[in-house]
C-alpha cells in the first residue's frame, strides 16, 4: 500500500523579480518619497511593497483565489490609489490605505505584460502594450480610469520587439517607452489623440542596461550605446556619450546615476556619470540586486529594494549605506524542483527565485538556505 505523507513547504524569501521599483507619490505621515515594487508568486499569491525612503514600509499580500500571483506592471495615480497590470486582460485598482482591489477586463488576450505600464494624471488614462502568443501580434489598450472602461484597443502594433520595460514622460506630454527584446525600440503614446508612433530599431547585445532610461531637460532622451533621442524630431541627435554604459536610473543636475549588473557576483555596481566632465566612477554595490531596483530620492538619496526584499540607502557622494532593512516578504512560493536528498531530507527550489530551501519530513520541518546560483 502507498503511503501519502502531507508536509508543510517552508516559507522563503518572496522574489521582487522583473517588477520595478517605481514612484508611489508621497508618504502623508513622514512627508517622504515614496516607492513601490512587488514579487511574482503563482502559489500563494503575490507580495507587494509600499515603502518611504527611509525604509518605512508596507506589506500587501495579494489574493492567490483571485489569481494575483503578479503585477509587473504599476503606475501610480495619485490620492493612495495604485494601478496594476500583470496580463494584457486585465487591470488592478489597489486602494493603498485599505488595501482594497478591483479588477476590470480589458477585452485583450490573457498574455503576460512586463514593466512600464503607464498613468497619465492629464487625461486619466492608462496604457500597456505587450506581445501576444496567440497570433505573435503586439497588442496594447488604453484604459480610462474615470469611467474604467477600455476606451481603445491596438490590435496590431507594428513592433519589432515583443517586451515593454520602461515609461518616461517627454516635455510635450508624450511618453517614450522602451520596448526590447531581441533589440532594443521605442513607443511613443500620445495620451490625448490616443496615437502611437516607433522609432528606429536599434542592435543591442546587453539589455539589462536599457530597463530604466533617463532624459535632459531638453526633453531629449539617453540610450546606452546609441546616444540621445529627441522625441520631437524622432531621431538620435548628436551629443556625449557615457565612456562606460549603465542602466541609467535617475539624473539629477548635471550627474546621471546608473546600475551596472554584474552577473558573475549576482548583484549591481552602482555608477555616476558627470555629463559636464564625461566620467563615469563606480561609488557603491547592491548584492541581489537587478538594474531596474533603483530609485533617486528628492533628498538625494539612492533607494533600493533587491530581489528578496532588502531595502537600502545610499549617499552616492560617500557611498554609505545609511540605512538597510529586511522587508517582511516571507511567502511559500511554486516548488519548481523537489529533490531526495535522503530518507527525511528533501531539497526544493521556489520558482524564479534562484534560492533553494531544505524539509525534513520526518519531523515536518523546513528552511530557506538562500541564494543557489548567481
């Protein structure tokens, strides 16, 4: 006769993976900035983080029966609400006080979105964009917040690359978003004629440095290893380029802060790229750290909040970390690989996470031994 044995699986470190870290507006307490970024978790639901620039936080668990196993997508509206988007079909309404959620359809196909989903406080709308399996077509919608309804659909967006990661606001209300994969283009959306219009399509080999971009108060627009767009000419214009790439994340004055990603130590070299003297130096490191979890602070500050859910800040002059903390993002996640190390000892790796955990089964016990690979 078989015997079932039902165990426990331990909690491990939830992983805020693909999902960035983007602006949630101000804290009304403190008065500081404010950050959002959240984890992807098929099996228990997926973990969203509210938090200040010094680490004050708030933890938001998702509900896995109305499968929100993950968000990549989220845009900030203003007045404690956050917006959503995890697939092409739906959009999420999070009320940051109660921790309320609503979902509306969106009439697209259930196809997985990535990051720079957008919000523009002018016209109240929302957009995404994202490669559809179903006919390999590049779809994309135009939400209204006022009304929440789908308001126009972009059945067939001539795209040559098939993931949107990133959304940066022009000076002429437009938006220029980053759209990668196996190259590198741009979108632009206009949210008040509701058009589209894409860039040239440019070769590049390492797209981690193309997660977050930045521009000049000119308008116009920095790519690694290509130079500067101008969204209104719809070309790249002359000007320096830096001497070493980054994923550039913030610029402030004449500084441009970047995140370098170092596969071999599996974390991010952080850089400042002065445009006045064309240098670029090295000021800090992140561990567990991906490019696109960076954020500048109006005070700054240098925030971050890596894969599994350390908070940091950092003074990019001295390279101090002033603050660190160990954000409360325990979940059980998908089991991806199970493995019988002997008869009470197992091995298991949660999904996407890169940790692995160990269970006794004898005595229905388990935990998380962290980083597997790099």
């Amino acid at each position: 006769m078989v015997e079932i044995i039902r165990r426990d699986l331990p909690v491990t470190r939830d992983p805020f993976i693909n999902a960035q870290v983007v602006p949630a507006g101000i804290d009304p307490q403190t008065g500081e900035d404010r950050f959002w970024a959240s984890t992807w978790n098929s099996n228990s639901g997926c973990t969203g983080a509210l938090f200040t620039s010094s680490g004050k936080n708030k933890i938001f668990r998702f509900d896995k029966n109305k499968q929100q196993y993950g968000f990549y997508g989220a845009s900030y509206q203003g007045d404690e609400i956050m917006w959503l988007c995890g697939f092409l079909d739906q959009v999420t309404r999070l009320d940051l006080i109660g921790g309320e959620t609503v979902t509306y359809n969106t009439g697209l196909p259930h196809d997985l979105c990535l990051s720079g989903f957008t919000y523009d406080d002018q016209t109240k709308k929302l957009f995404m964009c994202a490669y559809c399996q179903g006919d390999q077509k590049r779809k994309g919608f135009v939400f209204d917040t006022v009304s929440c309804t789908t308001i126009k659909v972009f059945e067939d967006i001539p795209l040559k690359n098939n993931q949107m990661r990133y959304s940066l606001k022009n000076n002429d209300g437009t938006y220029t978003m980053v759209n990668m994969i196996p190259h590198v283009e741009l979108l632009i959306w206009n949210p008040v004629k509701d058009e589209l219009d894409i860039s040239d399509c440019y070769p590049v080999d390492n797209h981690s440095d193309f997660f977050k971009i930045v521009n000049n108060p000119q308008g116009n627009v920095y790519l690694p290893y290509v130079g500067w767009f101008s969204p209104a000419l719809r070309k790249v214009i002359s000007g320096s380029k830096a001497p070493k790439e980054a994923c550039w994340f913030a610029k402030q004055d004449n500084v441009v802060y970047g995140a370098q990603w170092m596969e071999s130590v599996g974390g991010c070299n952080l850089v400042k790229w002065d445009t006045e003297q064309n240098q670029v130096h090295s000021f800090g490191f992140v561990p567990d750290a991906m490019s696109y979890h960076f954020a500048l602070s109006s005070d700054g500050k240098i925030i971050a909040l890596n894969i599994y859910g350390f908070f940091y800040k950092i003074d990019p002059i001295t390279g101090a970390v002033e603050t660190s903390k160990k954000l409360d993002s325990d979940s059980v996640g998908h089991v991806d690989c199970l493995c019988r190390i002997n008869e009470n000892r197992l091995l298991g790796t949660p999904f996407i996470s890169q940790r692995f955990f160990e269970m006794n089964i004898r005595e229905n016990t388990g935990v998380d031994m962290g980083r597997a690979t790099g």
